[in-house]
C-alpha cells in the first residue's frame, strides 16, 4: 500500500465539505495543544472548535467512542475554561504541578467508566446501526474490528489526559503521547488521512509540552 491509497484515495468518496471540516478541525486542534504547552487558555476556546468539528466526522466514521470522547471534550474544555480562570492571575496563563495519590485514584476510576461505557455502546451499536428498531438486531462484540477495540483504549486514555490537563497536572502530557501514538494507524486505516497526520503533530507536541511543563514547575519551585 503505498502514500496515495492511504491520504488520497480515501477522499475520492468525500465531500468538499468533509474534507474542509477535517482540515480546520486539526488546524484548530494543533492550535490547543500549542496554547496548551504555553500553559495559555486559549487551549480551550481554539479545542472545543476542533471538538464540535469532530463530533460530527467521528460520528459518520462508526468511531463511536472517540466521537463520545469528543463530546466530553467540549464539555470538559468549559470545564477546565473555568478552572483556569480562576487560577489565572493574569486571565491568560495558569501555574502547573505533579497530580496527587487522590487524583491518580480518581484517573483510574475515570479509565475503567470509561471502558465499560464505551464497550456498552459498541455492544448496543447494531441497534443504532439499524434505526433503533431491534428486529433481528444481534448485539454484542463480533462486528468490531481492532481499530474499533482501539478505539475503546484511546477513548479512556484521552478521558484521563483530558481531566488531568483541566486540573492542570503535569500527568496529562503521558496519556496524550500513549493516545496519540495509537491514533495514528488507527485514523489511517479508517480513512482519515489528514487526522493521521495531526496526531503524529500531537505527538511530537505533547512530548515537548511534557518537558516544558517539567521545566516551568521546577523553576518556579526553586
């Protein structure tokens, strides 16, 4: 397979519209994770344009879970627009720090609802697939195929990344890289070539928030 069956050919069945949608929702998803390296909150008002964009594209691709996460993106991007308001002394950037025991507990806790709930919508998926109408409908796990499984993990992975990133905690950055890392082949194989791309982008952007978010703490507790 070479480079133009995996970011050409899978636009020759799209819309001018979808393929615009894709290409601003990563321009404003790279655009957060810069204003969130810069601990600045415009990482919110830039990612919940890229969230609401890719609602609609993940939806339409099946990737259920991930199009779930991206709802709760919006949410929590309030959420943390909040937070970081308010630990804001100049109204635009925010002070860092490493995430507590309570909040380790707390992630995990996140991980696991979130497995469970995106496995149980995977499961009651033929249901939507046909209209809600449950004749001869067959639930249950045989209809996904491994991005779909992946889909599941990297859903509750960028949950956790997401809540840590609100509460401000250095932590954030390592479930982004892992998030990430397997979102690459898995956005490849469904056909999103240009979202490939942006998350090979985050990558290398999260593993430079990581160490600039280190930095930043270690100075201002000298």
């Amino acid at each position: 397979m070479n480079l133009y069956d995996l970011f050409v050919k899978p636009y020759e069945s799209y819309t001018y519209l979808q393929i615009l949608l894709e290409a601003s929702g990563t321009i404003f998803g790279i655009l957060s994770v810069y204003f969130s390296i810069k601990k600045n909150i415009w990482v919110y008002p830039t990612g919940i344009i890229s969230t609401i964009i890719y609602v609609y594209l993940l939806f339409i691709a099946g990737l259920l879970g991930d199009c779930m996460i991206n709802v709760y993106y919006t949410m929590m991007s309030i959420y943390g627009w909040i937070l970081w308001n308010k630990s804001s002394d100049d109204n635009i950037h925010v002070e860092v720090s490493w995430a507590t025991k309570k909040e380790w507990i707390i992630s995990a806790l996140l991980f696991v609802f979130s497995v469970i709930l995106v496995l149980a919508i995977y499961y009651y998926k033929p249901l939507l697939d046909n209209q809600f109408i449950s004749e001869n409908v067959q639930y249950g796990f045989d209809h996904l195929d491994w991005a779909n499984w992946m889909d599941v993990f990297t859903t509750s992975v960028f949950l956790v990344g997401m809540w840590l990133m609100a509460k401000r905690r250095i932590e954030n950055w390592i479930f982004w890289i892992l998030g990430d890392l397997i979102s690459i082949p898995m956005y490849i194989y469904k056909g999103y070539g240009i979202t490939s791309v942006q998350y090979l982008v985050f990558t290398v952007m999260a593993t430079i928030g990581y160490i600039q978010w280190k930095k930043n703490f270690k100075q201002n507790n000298i």
